[in-house]
C-alpha cells in the first residue's frame, strides 16, 4: 500500500462537513457475523443456485453435473484429476495500455521508464469427476472485485463455474497501477479500462487454450518451517507492524503427468515483492526468479502464490543467502553470504533461495489423494473507511457491485459488498482465499503480547486470537492465496486498530472496514472446519 500525504489531505477536506454523521454509523455499532446469500446466477435469477452458467433454469442445480454441454471442462468421470498450466505476458506497452502508465503501490505519479522483466500471468486449471477450478495469478499489484468479476464473467461464456475461478496477483509493487489510486494525482485514476480488458481477454484465452490441454496426473505436497539460524533473520522476511507476527510456513505442490513429467509447480510464501521498489522500471521481482528455479529444476509451469504479506511482511534489510545472476550460491570460506541490500542481486537471491527451499521440501513429499472439492461462502463486509469510499464515488477505483445498502446498523452509510470466498482442497492440500492483503496472524493464530510505544501512547495489549488454520485436519497442508477476487486492503484484526496520530498508524488507512478481518477470517474457519 502506500504512504501519500496528499491523498489523505484532499480526503479530510472533503469529508469534513459529513464526519459527525459518518461517525455515528460507526463500523461496528451493531454485530454480525457477515454472512450473506448473494445471487450468483448470471442466468435464472436464483439465489440458491450453485452453476452460474446453466441456462437451463434449474434450481437445483450444481458445479458437478454435466447439464453444460458447451463447457470447456468435459473430462471423463474417471476418477482421475485432469491437470494443465501455462503462461502469457502481460507487461504493459502502447498498445495494451494508451493511458498514463504509473507504477502502484508507493506514490502518486510514479511513472514506468521501462522493463527490467517481462510481467505475466500464470495460469493452472484442474478437473475431476465434473468439478473445475480455475486459478489465474498476475505480476499485478491486485484487481479489484469488479474487476475480477469481469474475469470470472467471461470465463461463465465457456462454461467456468465463476464460483470455482480465483485470480490472484502477486503483489509486486513494480506493476502497473490496476486498483487506481496511484494515478498522476489525487484527481485522476491511474487504472487505464484497456488494459483491464486486455488482462481479462489474455486470461480468458489461456484458460479456454489450456482445458483443451488437460492431461491425468498425480499430486505431491509439502509445507517447510522457514529457519535459517545463520540469516541476519531466521525467517527471511520482515514484519513492519507490530505485534511481530511472520507467517513462516512455505508449502510447495509438485504436479506429474503419468511418464512422471512435471506439469506444474506451486509455491506460496508470504512477503510483499519489492525488493525494486525503488525502480521505475516494470518487474514481477523475485517471483520471476523464484520461479524459473522451479522450472529448471522440474520443467512445467511454476505459479508462485502470494499469502499473508499484510501487516506489513517486507524484504527490507533482512539478508538472504546470496546467488550469482545464474542462480550460484555465493559462499565464503563454505558458509553462505547474506544480501539484504535491496539490489537486484538481493531480488534474484530471495528468488532462488526461496525456490530452493521448496525444491528441498518436495524431495520429501508425499502424494496426495485426488479428490477435488470447491467449497465456497459469501460473506458481507462493510465499507466504512472513508478514503476508499471516497475512492470509489470520485472514479479513482471502479465500484462494488450490488452494494447491501438497507443494514445501515452493519453496514455503514455507505453498505456492504458481497465477497464469495473459496475453499479448494486436494485431499491433504488446501486453499483458501483472501481478498486482500491478510496478516499472519489472521491465518497462524496468536498469543497474547504487548508492546511499549512510549508516551503518551503507553504499552498496547495485542489480545491473543485463533487463526482459521487451526482448523486444518492434522497433518493437512494450507495455502493462503493473497489478494484473492480482490484487493481491499491491509485486513487488519479489529483488536489492533489506532487512531491517526499513534506512531504505528499506517496500515489503518487502508483497512476497509473495523469487523472485516473476524468476518473474513472466521467464515474461512468454518469452511476449514467443516472438511474433518
């Protein structure tokens, strides 16, 4: 996210005259879980309905029947999953993207000189026994909902359930502005519609290129504690916010054709992809070198998953062991030497040390059973902050779609958005969507801590809470999928919320409503619950 004093200013004089309504429809003036039933047919107008795409005015309808004769996913029902994967660059130019290009995620008129590394999208979709998912993540700072919305829409035309499509972005702060915030200035948006819909047909493309490549395979998995004793930090990455809370669990997924061929790797960790923030030249950072690692090592496609990067887990000033351009560690005297300097050796090295913990893991993993479930919720979150409500009624950001705006109570003056989250599990392996920038703890779990910020501000108590993954089966593996459907900002736990002025206010300004974290957090909870 960002730190930009003038937008913050041009917000206050704005809202000044409405603070003292706004301040009575506070965000939690009245309790709720957030649950919602939100149509989801883009056909029948049916609320219950479970195919988007059937066109055939059942209402009983489900994502696993075969009544969509025209769907692009038509594998037998043979019991075996049915896997593809690929990729498509996506790095802006004059064609894909005639607008201002300004980079997201540090400041306002932040213009692109260039490319150091080609953006993409990265692409795997699975199938078995007539349910389908979809996951599509870009070198993107993140969509939001409207916008992946638009995705899943026309994905729905080739017969993909939109309830079973996650697009998720990486989060590299070396992309272009897709949310708009980072425009030229306070007035003008920094998201260009043509490439939005250049993103939209690119990803359509490759999913519709892909099922048609689908073939058997089989799943391995492994999740690896990240602890290296002899790093300037055991957990090579950064906690800016506190309390100091470093989701370490690195989980990688190996998929294998029946000659026992790589077909696609995932790797999701949890860190925020700006070791070049201070470049003004496009790059997926060390995702991209991450990676191609995975890909040398195994062939296939490798998607890297950004997790719970919120919070705020960074690269800064950490060291990681230090690699050659060519992916060589760099040794002295037999011992490793740690870069934390933020160059582009520090990016490619945090690329290829990460991807080398995977590979060590996967050596040691196990197979999975195949069985193919999509689970999904959808919840209601208020949107109460008033710098993104400001966003969206000026045309910075593209608005929610069919806002909830009769529970003032809950909801706020201006309503709630409907989010449908998912839960996908291959058999021990789950994954769970984020629509944002989630913690750690949200996800691990916590014990009580406190802090001494100092006067006037004193010790703060962070209360101890319950991660949703505590509701994973024993012995199953969980990845977070970051900035999933959406990006609404940093999710931070209601607990831990400060007024302006404190010195550990940032990640505030960009948290979209007070109870959002318990609701989403606990609806993931109760969908991991519900798979024992």
């Amino acid at each position: 996210m960002i730190r930009q004093a003038q937008r913050i200013l041009f917000v206050l004089a704005v809202i000044v005259s409405a603070m003292a309504f706004l301040s009575a429809c506070g965000d939690d003036s009245e309790s709720s879980s957030g649950q919602a039933q939100a149509d989801d047919d883009d056909d029948d107008d049916n609320d219950n309905d479970d195919d988007d795409n059937d066109n055939d005015n059942n209402d009983n309808d489900d994502s696993s029947d075969d009544d969509d004769d025209d769907s692009i996913f038509h594998h037998p029902h043979d019991g075996r999953l049915y896997v593809a994967a690929g990729s498509a660059v996506i790095t802006p130019n004059d064609e894909n993207h005639p607008c201002l290009q300004t980079l997201a995620g540090t400041a306002l008129n932040r213009l692109a000189t260039g490319v150091h590394d080609e953006l993409e999208l990265r692409v795997i979709v699975m199938e078995k026994d007539g349910v389908h998912f979809v996951l599509i993540v870009g070198d993107l700072i993140g969509l939001r909902l409207p916008d992946a919305q638009l995705v899943m829409k026309a994905l729905a035309a080739y017969g993909v359930d939109p309830e079973h499509v996650i697009f998720s972005s990486t989060h590299s702060h070396e992309a272009p502005d897709t949310v708009g915030i980072w425009g030229k200035n306070v007035f003008r948006t920094g998201r260009c519609p043509e490439y939005i819909n250049f993103l939209i047909a690119t990803a359509t493309a490759k999913v519709v290129e892909l099922a048609a490549q689908m073939v058997p395979v089989t799943v391995e998995a492994a999740t690896v504690y990240l602890d290296d004793p002899q790093a300037p930090d055991p957990a090579w990455v950064a906690d800016s916010r506190w309390p100091l809370i470093k989701n370490r669990n690195l989980t990688a997924a190996r998929f294998l054709d029946e000659a026992g061929k790589t077909v696609a790797t995932l790797v999701n960790w949890h860190c925020h992809p700006e070791v070049l923030i201070w470049s003004s030249e496009y790059s997926a950072d060390f995702p991209r070198w991450l990676r191609n690692r995975m890909e040398d090592e195994f062939g296939g496609i490798a998607v890297y998953i950004s997790g719970t990067v919120g919070g705020l887990l960074n690269p800064f000033d950490i060291g990681v062991p230090e690699y050659t351009a060519d992916g060589e560690p760099v040794l002295e005297n037999g011992q490793p030497v740690y870069i934390g300097d933020g160059s582009e050796a520090n990016m490619w090295s945090m690329g290829y040390a990460l991807a080398d913990r995977a590979i060590a893991a996967l050596a040691d993993a196990t197979p999975l059973d195949l069985a193919l479930t999509v689970d999904t919720t959808a919840v209601k979150i208020p949107v109460t902050n008033l710098v993104i409500v400001l966003a969206i009624v000026t045309g910075l950001v593209p608005p929610f779609n069919g806002l909830v705006t009769d529970e003032p109570g809950f909801c706020g003056f201006y309503g709630c958005f409907v989010q449908t989250l998912q839960h996908v599990r291959l058999g021990r392996l789950h994954l769970v969507a984020v629509p944002g920038e989630g913690l750690s703890e949200s996800s691990i779990g916590r014990v009580e801590t406190a802090y001494d910020f100092g006067a006037p501000w004193g010790v703060a108590v962070f209360p101890a809470m319950s991660g949703y993954r505590e509701a994973l089966p024993e012995g199953d593996l969980l990845i977070d999928i970051g900035l999933a459907n959406n990006e609404i900002g940093y999710i931070l736990p209601e607990t831990d919320l400060h007024p302006a002025s404190h010195p550990d206010y940032y990640e505030e300004k960009y948290n979209i409503s007070r109870p959002a974290e318990r609701i989403i957090r606990e609806a993931l909870t109760e969908m991991l619950d519900g798979s024992q």
